[in-house]
C-alpha cells in the first residue's frame, strides 16, 4: 500500500471519527432519498448477493472516496463540523453508516447483468461484465452527488450578511463535493464509448433535474403536498420511452403524485441504470425494457416500505410531507391540508407529532401497504423475462422488504 493511499485512509478515517461524534444535527431535509430498503436481514442478504456478483460493492466509491480531488474537499469540511449544517448529517451517512454505504442500486444492477452475461472468460465478455460495473458504480455516484446537493440551505440575499459564514461555506463545500461526483461520473460514463447507453443515462439525469421544480416548496425548498383532489382512476402509468415524464393531472392525485415524486427522486435513474446493463449485454430492446420497468417499480416499492416505517409508533424520525401515508391521509381528510399550509414558508415549524397521530387516524397506512404490494407485483412480473437464475433468485429477495 502506498503512502499516499495511506495518507487518504487517515484523512477519511479522521474526518468519520469527528462526524460521528457529532450528536446535535439538525434534520433540514424532510425528503426522502431511498438509499437502501428497511429488511430486517439487509446485511446478510447484501453478502449472499456480493459473492454471486463477486464484486464487493460495500466499497463500490471507494476508489473516488480516496482520489486527492475529494480529500481536498473533505478537509474543508472539517471545518463546518461542529456546526448544523445539513452537509454535515450527509456526510456522516455517507462515510459512516455501515448500512448505508452498502450499495443496494448498483447491486442490482450487478445482478441483473450477472443474469445475462455467458459465463465465459473471454476477452469481450470480461470487457462486457467490467463495462457494466462502471455503470453501476456511475450510477451509485450520480445519485449521491445529488443526494449532497439536495442538503443545501437556502439563504436569501437579505439574510445572507446576518447568518455566519460558515453555512455560506458549507453551502460553497457542498456544492463543489456534489458537482464533482456528478462531473467524474459523467466522465466515466463517457470513456464507456455508448452513445445509446449516454442518452438513457442523460433522460435519468433530465428526470432528477426536473423534479427539484416540480409542486409547491417552502423557503428550504421542501416539497408541500398538492391540493387533495378526488379522482376514481388514480394511477400512474410508467412508459419505456424517453420522453419528459407526464405531469398533467398529477398534483393532488395521492398515487399519481407520490409515483411521480419518486421517479423524480431516483426511480427513473435506477430504471435507466437497469436497462443500460441490459444494453451492454447485448439484450434485445424487449428485455431492456422489461429491466427499465422493472427498477423503476423496485425504486417505488422501496420507497413505499420506507414510508410506511416512518410510521410506526416507536420509530422517532421524522417524514415527508409528500411520502405516501401524508398523501393518502389528505387525500381522506382534506382538512390536513390546511394544518400543513399554516406552515408552508417553512415545513420545519409543523407539529410532525400531531400530524402523525391525524394521518394514523384515517386509512393511509392500509393504503400505502397495498401501493407497496402493487409495485412488489410489478417488479416481480418485469424481471420473470430474465428466467430463473441464482442472480434473479437473490434480486427477488430484495424485492420483498417488508
């Protein structure tokens, strides 16, 4: 090992220390950004998959997590620690949670791709399995540098001279870590030489972008629920092609907003990383789509089991004001949207506490749990064209999370 790898593993292992010991942060983000499924088994399970992928993706980033570009970074932000910045709770989930920095999205990729690759050891196969795993370790970075952008705070221009200056630096830290995870993987998404597998990746990208502007926000840019609406045919249809997802008719609509929502925040990125490894298999566009659809519905059962967590009477974190059970709830009793508007300059002066005693009150909960059945169905049905393999068999496993 050389020393200037060793240098690295100190830095990074110096800045965890000090942000682990952190204990007073303060939660800016009320949205969710689904890392991983709530399994009761997720380690073991995480283990059986890496050995079939051969690939230990607990330590996918580790190669950019080391590069001198980003320890340059981290030791600036040493110097917004002890503070309340939310870069600070992002990084210590990053670098420290032993179960977030287990890879969920880029080991299904893994897996799937596994699925389809001949088992050979010939040079344009290993070419193949190798090209699929930059793709899922681009993937794992594009949404992590968004993950990191998305803890900004806001500050307006009139409060800029009266705050300190290291949440002004913090920002400036953040920013720069977020563009450069999303700036290297888009560089090694372009050394990978596929102009198709470019545009799926860029239609992901557009997605993400998109919804930072989609419904109401508050002054910390958290989202805020549509006006409920009542609609007999609630549901959302996921198309394969390319284009701008439809948001006509969405807003107020508990299902098709909520699916929307979580496209937007990463669904779409998984689906398209899914198709891509089918892509660079070699797969027929039938099969690429069927994986296309099949991440996507992943992403939303995911994100559904991890709503309904969030409300379980001893779980104590807090949830989104745009998570599914919210929806469902304002969607039965509409008066709840006016307990949330009293607060809509800055959802962190909500009552979380009596709107989750309201919401457990009506059936968004029920509700949740069978949008949660559907997208497990779903997902289940897309991947059924890839047959029945060991790989497929262990991706089934991480279907079910609850």
């Amino acid at each position: 090992m050389s020393y200037a790898l060793i240098c690295h593993i100190r830095r990074a292992a110096l800045i965890s220390h000090q942000i682990r010991a952190e204990s007073t942060l303060t939660n800016m983000t009320q949205e969710d950004f689904v890392f991983r499924p709530p399994l009761a088994h997720w380690s073991k399970v995480i283990r059986e998959a890496e050995k079939i992928v051969g690939y230990p993706t607990s330590f996918m980033n580790l190669r950019w997590l080391l590069s001198d570009e980003f320890a340059n970074l981290a030791m600036h932000l040493r110097k917004v620690v002890d503070t309340n910045h939310p870069i600070i709770k992002t990084a210590k989930t990053l670098l420290y949670n032993e179960h977030n920095n287990q890879q969920p999205w880029g080991l299904v990729i893994l897996l799937l791709s596994k699925a389809v690759t001949p088992a050979t050891t010939s040079i344009q196969t290993s070419k193949i399995t190798e090209n699929q795993r930059v793709l899922a370790e681009l993937t794992e970075m594009i949404r992590t540098g968004h993950y990191v952008h998305r803890g900004l705070l806001n500050i307006s221009i009139e409060k800029r001279l009266q705050i300190e200056d290291t949440a002004m630096f913090a920002n400036k830290i953040a920013i720069l870590i977020g563009d450069y995870l999303l700036v290297t993987a888009n560089g090694m998404l372009a050394r990978l030489k596929n102009q198709d597998l470019s545009y799926l990746i860029s239609t992901a990208l557009r997605d993400v972008s998109e919804g930072e502007f989609f419904g109401q926000r508050d002054s910390q840019n958290m989202p805020l629920p549509g006006i409920p609406t009542y609609c007999d045919n609630d549901e959302f249809l996921i198309c394969t092609d390319t284009l701008p997802l439809d948001v006509r008719d969405t807003l107020g609509f508990p299902i098709r907003e909520w699916t929307l929502r979580t496209l937007y925040g990463g669904g779409t990125l998984l689906g398209r990383g899914c198709q891509g490894a089918m892509l660079l298999g070699g797969q027929e566009l039938h099969k690429q789509e069927k994986a296309y659809l099949f991440g996507c519905h992943l992403c939303l059962a995911w994100q559904a089991a991890s709503d309904i967590q969030k409300f379980t009477t001893e779980n104590k974190e807090p949830f989104s004001l745009v998570s599914a059970p919210v929806l469902f709830a304002l969607n039965e009793n509409p008066e709840l949207y006016n307990f949330i508007q009293k607060s809509r300059l800055n959802v962190s002066e909500i009552d979380y506490e009596e709107l989750k005693d309201r919401v457990l009150q009506t059936s968004a909960l029920e509700r949740t749990k069978e949008l949660y059945l559907d997208n497990v169905n779903k997902a289940n049905s897309h991947i059924q064209v890839f047959g029945e393999s060991q790989p497929i068999n262990t991706v089934k496993r991480l279907i079910k999370t609850l």
